[in-house]
C-alpha cells in the first residue's frame, strides 16, 4: 500500500510542477490557481487517500486504518481551529491592527 501512496503522491508532484509551470507562463490567472488549488486539496485528496484503500485486498485492519485516517484528520482540523481562535482573537484593549492582523500571543 505504501507505494500506492507514493505513486499517488507524485502524481500530485507532477501535477502541481504542471500547474506552477502554467501559472508562470500566464496559462492560468491567479484566481484560477486558486481554484484549482481548492479541487486539488478538497476533492482529489480525498479521493486519493481512499483509492489507496479500495486497491487493496480487503482486511478489517485497512476498515480501521481508514477510520483512524479520518479521527486523525478531524483531530488535526480541530486543534488547527482552537490555534487559530487563540491566536487571533479580538482583544478589547485595541492595538490599532485588526483581530486578523495581529500575532499570536501567549
């Protein structure tokens, strides 16, 4: 499985030097490059991941490595959105910099 997971990985290699070369030759605008950076991140990782699953023969060990795939990755979004709170919060004493411009403090 682990080189299911390399070969997908640098497919994803091949097509991002793809995009970037596309994005220096002015084939694609800054708005598009985020566009497709959003279908890259959002939908074809996913799909990678599960792919990577679906190729093997089936055994109750991958069902639980998928499970704890995804308990790790909510876990991670969870603690990157309870950083992110902490760090820019409004602060009721004003610095004069918006809440998103300021830096994290602790």
């Amino acid at each position: 499985m682990a080189g299911i997971i390399l070969q997908q990985a640098i497919i994803m290699l091949i097509l991002n030097v793809v995009g970037m070369i596309a994005y220096y030759t002015g084939i694609v605008s800054r708005e598009g490059g985020k566009q497709l950076s959003n279908v890259v991140l959002e939908i074809v990782t996913p799909v990678i991941i599960v792919h990577a699953y679906l190729e093997e023969e089936y055994d109750s060990r991958l069902v639980v490595n998928l499970l704890l795939t995804f308990v790790l990755a909510a876990a991670s979004y969870v603690i990157a959105i309870l950083i992110s709170m902490l760090c820019f919060r409004e602060k009721s004493a004003g610095t004069g910099l918006p809440p998103s411009a300021r830096p994290c403090r602790s």
